[in-house]
C-alpha cells in the first residue's frame, strides 16, 4: 500500500501465531501474528513499536532500522 506495510495474514485456524522477518521501504518489519481466537482471517488490534494503531496497515519507517508489529488476529 502506498500509506504502509498492509497485514493482512490468511493462515489455518488451528495455528495458534507465527513471526515474519520483512524489509519494506529501508526498514525491517519483525512481524508477530497472534491468533488467541482460532480465526483463518481478520485483524482485531495492530501494534507498531508498542504503540496501538487503528486499521491493518503498519506505517512506513524508512529509518534502515527494525521495527516490532504485533497483530492480534480476531
């Protein structure tokens, strides 16, 4: 997306969360994906460096550093 990185995971139920390593525009995403709730789809909350954001899209960094998201499927 041109406003930032879109999470938006499509996984099987029973996967209880997993973690991607991604660069995205001179930055690295350190992506963790919970699933407490059994879902194939759908984010619930969305976290960039500890700070809540609304919708699904992590902002663009562009800073060469990492960086921790958090999505909590639901």
């Amino acid at each position: 997306e041109t406003e930032g990185l879109k999470i938006d995971p499509c996984i099987p139920p029973e996967w209880k969360g997993l973690k991607i390593k991604r660069k995205f525009r001179n930055a690295v995403y350190c992506i963790t994906i919970e699933n407490p709730e059994s879902k194939s789809k759908g984010i619930k909350e969305l976290w960039a460096d500890d700070k809540k954001i609304a919708g699904n899209i992590a902002p663009i960094f562009d800073d060469g550093k990492e960086h921790k998201i958090k999505a909590i499927m639901g």
